[in-house]
C-alpha cells in the first residue's frame, strides 16, 4: 500500500492543514509524560515550514465530547512545539471560528499555527459534514499524518479529503512501510507475539496472521482463556468463558495448519488485582482458587526468549502481564530485552506494549514501535484503516 505523499505536493505559499495525533499522554501534575507523537509528527512539520508552506496543525486531545474545557486544551502542545521546533506556535482559542480564521490567514511562508482541540467541536466525533467544510476551508491542501487516529471515521480524518486535495505525511508512510512490510515481506521464521487483557481483542489478529506465521507466542491475561480451554483451572485469573469454544477453536486450526502456538508453562499470581499484592509463582496447571496470574513466569520467560532467538521478524501486540506494575512487568520486559539481543526485526504496536518497551529500556533496538494502538490493531487484523483508504494511491 502506498499513498500519495506530500512531498509529491505543491505547497510554496499554500495554508496547510496538517492533521497530527497529539493525543498524548500527561502525568499527574498535568504535563506531558511522553513527547513521542509529537516528537514523531515533527519530519512532516518541518518538510513543510522549510518548503514554504502556511502550516495549520490540528488534532484531537482525549474526548472533551464537544465542550470547551481548559483541561482538554492542547496549549500544552503548542508550547511544547514551540520548543521543540525552534519558532512560536500560537494556538486559536477555537476550531474553526473566528479565532481559527483569522490565524490561519495571518500566517506567511513557513509559518505554523495549531488550532484548539478538534473534540471541542461535536462535528469531529460525528463526522459532521459541515464541520468537515469549515475545517477544510481553512486551508488548501490537507496532509494527514495522524497514524493513531487513522482507525477513526472523523470528520478531520474522512470528511476533510472530500474538500481539499490530499496526501500523507512521513510518519503515515514509516507506519504503513514498516507493518505492512514484515506482513506481507517476514524474515523467517515470523513470530507474532500476543498478549494483553483479552482474547477477544486479538481474535482478527491471529485469524489474519495464521497463513502468514510460523508460530504465535501467547502471554498477558488472554492465556488464561487458552488454559481453561485446554481444562487447566485458572483461579482467578481473567478468563473469558464466552470464548472458550472460540479458544479451541484456535488451538485446532494452528495445529492443523502447522502454525505453532506457545503458552505459558508456570505464571507469576497475585493475591489480589493491586500493585503490591502478595505474589507467588507457580506452573500453569496449578493456579489455586483465590489467585490470579498477572505475569509469565520465569520458565516461561525462558521458553519465550529461547523460540524469540530464532526469530527473522516479529509482530508483538501486547503485554505479558500487568506490566503498568513493577511487580508483574518483568515478563514483558524480559522479552524485550531477549528481542533487543536477537537479530529479528521487530515491530512493536499498541500503547501499552510499546510503553512497556520503552520502560524496560531497549526501545533503540526495535526496528519499529508503532505510535497506534487501535490503528495498529486494525492493520494487523487485515482491515483497510478508513483515515487511509480515503487518501489517493501514489
Ligand atoms: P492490550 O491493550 O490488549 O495490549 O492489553 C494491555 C493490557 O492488558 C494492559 O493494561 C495490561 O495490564 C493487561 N493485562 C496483561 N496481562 C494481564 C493479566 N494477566 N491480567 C489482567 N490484565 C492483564
């Protein structure tokens, strides 16, 4: 899949209105926690200030559902991208008002600007054709390079291309080259790592990578149903009973088809669903009754890395456990740190998963961590992301 890129865009002199996802995330004393999106929109921004071009950055913060609040404001943003590209970044006090309008035709040559959370507008969630309008009537062109937010049918995601000659951005392009690459192009053996909370997220995943792998890895709260279906008790453990014959049903095609799929072989429990609960680590088919697995454990962790030694390319989506907790994420860093040490080409997607890469300190060594999470997801289950169906074929 390739899209029509900006650099193939006339834009000396032209307003741009540069979709970005600065949805990032704060910590609790409200500043930015980690500049990564916006850290990774900055290719496109400066392609397009030293080309000449008037740049109207927009994006979504959170889910302010439509109402003006300063604590869904991105004058945070703005601040940091002042810093950050070395030139004032002034921000309208609305979307596509007469504060929006009269910043984005103040602008000159190379000039930047950010217009106030697209999500203070009702129209943006509701794809509102409108609102689609007034955005687009800002500028001339459009350049979407909002990865993460690609998965959405908002109006400044598929309404503004309807309006305004489009193209993609640099990071749509590093996203779309380096997932789809090891797709549709692995070096084998393909290893796809799964993990988080819930079967039930990953089920188009595994069905779009089963022709495509040589075996599935399976951690994080999404063995447990694997486990039960295979009749091991569980504890406490999270377990979707409603997808147990959905479970076996897995387990019966990747053995059918060759694909091999590891599960945990012992796990880390906890007492209770808490930070610092009493812990104890014990094999798969003992998980007593007021317990509940939240991590691999350390034979796991080395069956894991062995199999990941091997590996050519690897997709990894999901955690091994509660890795948000010190207690439970030394499986999930652990694989990282064995990834770090393999010769595979690694893809990393999904917020939580790539958080926890880059907390155990090996992020350099990945090829690629995606800035999705639900896009990535998509794109892995094989569906055609809205953001970027909308956007012309190069
Ligand atoms: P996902 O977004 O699907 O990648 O899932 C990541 C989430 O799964 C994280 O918030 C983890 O805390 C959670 N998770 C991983 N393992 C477990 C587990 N064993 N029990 C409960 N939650 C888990």
């Amino acid at each position: 899949m390739s899209k029509l890129s900006v650099q193939k865009a006339d834009v000396k002199g032209k307003k741009v209105l540069l979709r970005c996802d600065f949805n990032v995330p704060y910590d609790d004393e409200g500043n930015i926690s980690d500049t990564r999106r916006i850290d990774e929109s900055l290719k496109t921004i400066n392609y397009l200030i030293s080309n000449g071009a008037r740049v109207i950055m927009c994006s979504h913060f959170r889910r302010p559902d439509g109402v003006y609040s300063n604590e869904f404001s991105l004058k945070k943003v703005a601040k940091c991208l002042s810093e950050k590209l070395g030139k004032n970044v002034p921000i309208s006090s609305d979307v596509v008002g007469e504060s929006a309008q009269s910043l984005a035709s103040s602008l000159s040559d190379g000039d930047v600007c950010l217009l106030e959370n697209l999500r203070f507008e009702i129209g943006e969630q509701e794809n509102d054709i409108e609102f689609a309008k007034k955005l687009s009537s800002l500028a001339d062109l459009y350049v979407n390079d909002a990865f993460g937010t690609c998965h959405r049918v908002h109006a400044s995601i598929v309404g503004v291309p309807k309006f305004l000659k489009s193209y993609c951005g640099f990071l749509i392009q590093k996203e779309i080259q380096a997932i789809s690459g090891v797709i549709e192009n692995p070096i084998r053996p393909f290893i796809s790592i799964l993990g988080g909370a819930k079967v039930s997220d990953k089920i188009g995943v595994i069905a779009n990578l089963v022709d495509k792998v040589d075996a599935f890895v399976v951690g994080g709260g999404m063995t447990y149903t694997f486990m039960n279906a295979l009749g091991y008790q569980v504890g406490d453990s999270i377990c979707e009973t409603s997808k147990l014959s959905l479970a076996k049903d897995i387990l019966s095609l990747t053995k059918e088809k060759g694909v091999k799929l590891l599960l945990p072989v012992d796990s880390k429990l906890g007492k209770e669903y808490s930070p610092n609960t009493e812990t104890k680590i014990v094999d798969s088919d003992k998980i007593p009754n007021g317990w509940q697995g939240l991590d691999i454990g350390p034979k796991t962790i080395e069956l894991f890395s062995e199999e990941l030694k091997k590996a050519g390319s690897v997709l990894w989506n999901g955690t091994m456990g509660v890795s948000e907790w010190d207690a439970f994420s030394n499986g999930t860093f652990s694989l990282a740190r064995a990834l770090a040490k393999s010769n595979a080409k690694v893809v990393v997607g999904g917020g939580d998963t790539a958080a926890a890469v880059f907390r155990s300190g090996v992020a350099d060594k990945m090829y690629h961590i995606s800035t999705g999470g639900g896009s990535s997801l998509q794109f892995l289950e094989g569906k055609e992301l809205p953001g970027l169906s909308v956007l012309p074929d190069d």
